[in-house]
C-alpha cells in the first residue's frame, strides 16, 4: 500500500538554516495576524541513542499511533499579539480540544511544512 501527500503550499517562503544554506517553507508554517489568534502548543518526540552509540533515533513510544505528549500543560496564546483577551481565550480555550498529533501525523506536518511528499514504503 502506498500513500501519498500532496503538499499545496501557499507561496514558499525560506529561512537561513544553521549551516547557512536556505531552508523553503510553506507559508502555513508561517503565522500571520489575518489567520486568527497565535496559539501555540510543543511536542515531545522521544528518541533514543542507537545500539552502536552514534545517532540518535526515534524511540518506538513516539510512533506508538498515541498522540505525542505535551511540553506544556495546555495551549498557550501568551505570545499573541491581539487586543482581543476574551476572544483570545476562547479561541485558547478550544485548542484544548484539538488532538495533538501522533508520530506519523507530526511527520506529515513537518513534511507539509517543508514542501516534502510522503510516500510509505510497501511492506510484506
Ligand atoms: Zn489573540
């Protein structure tokens, strides 16, 4: 079986990544006031050394098909611009009913974000 994501980015934008080199983005990773109120929630991916000790990689309690575990105890809209409080926290409020995403579907944003299509290997 093999699945594909279609990625339809608004316009691609880039950031200047660490080793200097251009990092192109879909927009939706870019967060403008016109698209609502900023409210933000982190994920934690486990990883964990591999057996020869040179790299680190994805533990298996990451892509256990479980939402990821927050960071934080609830979304978060502190860093939101607006001047709109109630609104701001009701729309803070509703985040907390989102689903935070399971290991594949954070692949999927990530690869969204970045301009990538996922295609899963066929297994037997
Ligand atoms: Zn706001």
């Amino acid at each position: 079986m093999t699945e594909t994501s279609t990625i339809q980015p608004d316009t691609e934008q880039s950031v200047i990544g660490p080793h200097g080199e251009p990092i192109a983005y879909n927009t939706l990773a870019k967060w403008e006031p016109e698209r609502g109120h900023y409210i933000e929630e982190t994920v934690q991916v486990y990883l964990r050394l591999s057996a020869d000790g040179t790299r680190w990689v994805v533990d298996g309690a990451s892509i256990d098909g479980y939402s990821l575990d927050s960071v934080l105890d609830h979304p978060r809209n502190s860093e939101c611009p607006c001047d709109q409080r109630q609104d701001c926290a009701t729309a803070r409020h509703r985040a907390e009913s989102v689903d935070l995403p399971d290991g594949e579907g954070l692949m999927r944003m990530l690869a969204e974000a970045l301009g990538y299509e996922v295609a899963k290997k066929e297994t037997h």
